[in-house]
C-alpha cells in the first residue's frame, strides 16, 4: 500500500466514516459519563431540594402561628374597647334620662 493510497483512504469516503465512527463512540461515551454524573448529584440536588421545602414550610408555620396570635390579641383589644363603648353609651344613656332629651335634641 502506497502513500497516496493511505492519504487518499485517510482523506475520502473511508476516513469520513472512520471519523463518524469515533465520533459517535466519543459522544455515547460521553453521554454516559454525564448520565453517571448527573445520576449521582441528582440525590444531592432532590435532597438539598426537599429540605429547603421543609425549612420554608417551618417558616411558613411559625409565621402563621405569629398571624394567629396577632389576630387573637386583636380581637381581643376590640373585645375591650367594645366593653368601654358600650359602657360609654349606657353612661351617656343615664345623663340623657337626668337632663331631659329636650337639651340633648335642640
């Protein structure tokens, strides 16, 4: 086999397909090294996932507790000032009955 005839078979049909050949074994190769990889930090990634969702639902627990206590002590300050309006109207209600409505409604 003479120079030319290799140069010629390393350049043509032959060493295009040659060429396509190891490519392909390069890429599945390759393909299976990055599914290997991507196969072993895929539990860290859905485990690093999971327990950022579990702190946020922790989070969320305690700020809805917080909520809940704000509402309870709100309600109950309205509770109160409930208690002094009505005081305040049967206050107002007994001056009306000893000065008369007639001062009241002029």
């Amino acid at each position: 086999m003479t120079i030319e005839r290799i140069v010629d078979l390393l350049t043509g049909q032959f060493g295009a397909l040659v060429l396509s050949l190891m490519m392909i074994y390069f890429t599945v190769k390759s393909i299976k090294v990055v599914a290997l990889w991507i196969d072993q930090k895929l539990t860290i990634w859905v485990e690093r996932h999971l327990s950022q969702i579990d702190q946020m639902l922790k989070e969320s627990k305690a700020d809805r507790d917080m909520y809940q206590t704000s509402m309870i002590k709100i309600l109950e300050q309205f509770d109160v000032i409930e208690d002094r309006i009505v005081h305040q109207g049967k206050q107002l209600e007994r001056i009306e009955q000893k000065i008369g409505t007639e001062f009241i409604d002029n």
